[in-house]
C-alpha cells in the first residue's frame, strides 16, 4: 500500500508519500513516480506553476527507496496593474489679430503733426 498526504501551504504544496515494503513474493509491486503524484494533484483539483524537488520510489527489492516527498510551487495570481488612460492636453492658442492703433494714441505721441520728409539722393 501506499500512503499520501498532501499539505498545502502558502506557496507551496508538499506530497509526502510512503510504500509498504514487500515481505513475500506474492505481494503487490509498487512504484510512484512524478507523473503519478501529479495526476493525483491534478485529482484534487490542486494547480502548480513548477516542480521544485522530486524523486522516485519503488518497493521492487530490500534495498528500495521507500518514503520521498514531491514539492511544488503554487502559481500565484498576481494583480493586474490598473494603467489609467493617458490623457494629453495640448496648448491652445488664441488667434493673433493685428489692431492698428487709434488716433488717439498719435496724438500722444505727436506724430500726426509731423511732416513726411522725402529722403535726399
């Protein structure tokens, strides 16, 4: 027989497994290998992102590994980043209009009185 147990923690899942050994000929051989222990996860409905350790167990002979343990990275979800939308503004320009000053302002400055001097040649 084999036994399993199953511990999940935070980030990790750990497999704990252990196999009878045989003490005649007439009984079982058992073997358990990664893809066994993932279909077993996989049973459970538990999802991994990566193997961190793993080994391989048998019961063939006396001198067989009897007891290991699989370790597995959760996958973690991380939160999707929120980007706002970019917003762009741009510089509004007024329209230039040419004014001409007022006669007023020729008078302040006494140029309506002055006389247009033709240049000399």
């Amino acid at each position: 027989m084999k036994d399993i147990k199953v511990v999940k923690t935070k980030d990790e899942v750990i497999v704990d497994v252990k196999l009878s050994s045989r003490g005649s000929a007439s009984d079982p051989m058992i073997s358990v290998s990664t893809a066994d222990i993932i279909s077993h996860l996989e049973k459970e409905n538990i999802s991994f992102h990566k193997i961190k350790k793993q080994t391989r167990l048998n019961n063939y002979s006396q001198n067989s590994v009897l007891e290991g343990q699989w370790v597995f990275k959760l996958s973690v979800e991380k939160p999707k980043k929120v980007t706002k939308a970019k917003t762009t503004t741009t510089r509004r320009r007024s329209a230039v209009t040419k004014t001409t000053q007022p006669k007023e302002t020729h008078k302040l400055l006494r140029t309506e009185d002055l006389e247009r001097v033709p240049p000399q040649t």
